[in-house]
C-alpha cells in the first residue's frame, strides 16, 4: 500500500500541522513504509496465537495502599509551603468561567 502526498497533506491539515516541503517527502515516505511493513504482518497465519496485550507477562509490583493515621499533624502541616486551617493549600486549578 501506498501512501500519497496529498494524503499526508489532509492528515497534516486534520492534525494541525504545519509541514515544510521537504518534511512532506519524508513523511510520505515513511508513512509509505509503515504500511508496507503492515501488509506483510497482516500476511502471516496468527489463527493459533492467543490475544494479548504484552509481548511479556508482567504483574503490578506496588504495595497496597493502606490508610494510616498521622499523630504529628502539625508536624506535616508545618512543611506545607501554605495552610489554611487544617489543611494544604494548594493553587486553583479550575477557572469558575
């Protein structure tokens, strides 16, 4: 499969990119390869092979999250650039507009 210039040129549109001239001719070209190489994959027999999401098994490593209870509250809020009452205060995120 082929990929043509004006091709790229409305994915680029699409995507608002500004491409120069000669990043055309590269993406055209490379876009060009990548599909190639998808053909040929879309050629071998996988009707024996099992889906899956990872080349490799892998588990999650991390340790549970267990809630515990902090004697030194003072001590934590003391290291908080600003508090206000019992709390952090942290800046505004999210505009009212």
């Amino acid at each position: 499969m082929t990929i043509y210039r004006e091709q790229v040129l409305k994915v680029a549109h699409l995507a608002r990119l500004k491409l120069e001239p000669e990043e055309e001719d590269k993406f055209t070209t490379q876009l060009s390869s990548i599909l190639e190489y998808v053909q040929q994959l879309s050629e071998l027999d996988t009707e024996k092979v099992a889906p899956t999401t990872r080349a490799i098994e892998i588990s999650n490593i991390t340790r549970n999250d267990n809630l515990e209870a902090f004697p030194q509250r003072e001590e934590i809020l003391s290291c908080a650039p600003e508090q206000e009452g019992d709390f952090f205060k942290v800046p505004k995120i999210m505009s009212q507009e």
